[in-house]
C-alpha cells in the first residue's frame, strides 16, 4: 500500500461503504471524513503555491496522503484482529 491511492480504489471502497451504510454507518461516516481530507488536500495545492504560502502545503500532503494511511492503518488492526474490517480486500 503507498501513501497515494487509486481513483478505482478509492471509488470501490466508497461503494462498499454506500452499499452497507445502515449496517456500518460510523465506518461510513469516518469514510466521508476521509475522502473530505483528501479532497480539501487536492484543492489546497493551487492555492498555496498560487498564494506563495508554502508553509501550509505539509498539511496539503498529509490531506491528500490520508486515504492511504487510513487504509494502511485499518489493514495493521484489521490483521491484529482488534478491528475487523469487511472491505479491506477492495485495497490493493
């Protein structure tokens, strides 16, 4: 798994969570909040650099790494068996 992730996995984990969204609706919501910092870390590049504001642009980093690390993540506790994970097979 590296830091930046597929637009194909990031689309069959989202469907996964839509599809099973009334019997996980917390790990649909820590999705969203996933997907909303990758996104807003994508956005934020232009700006930054635009606005010469390079100082922010770790933070655009780490919005647009954190898809990756949260699956990379889920995949650790998922293995240590402390959190089980049904979708962790759509991850490459």
């Amino acid at each position: 798994m590296h830091l930046f992730m597929r637009l194909d996995e990031l689309e069959r984990i989202k469907r996964w969570h839509a599809a099973h969204r009334q019997e996980h609706p917390l790990e649909y919501q820590l999705w969203d909040g996933v997907l909303t910092a990758w996104l807003m870390g994508w956005v934020g590049c232009m700006p930054v650099v635009i606005m010469q504001t390079l100082w922010l642009l770790p933070a655009c980093l780490v919005g647009i790494w954190t898809p990756g690390l949260y699956v990379r993540w889920r995949q650790r506790v998922h293995a240590a068996h402390r959190v089980r994970c049904d979708w962790i097979d759509l991850a490459d």
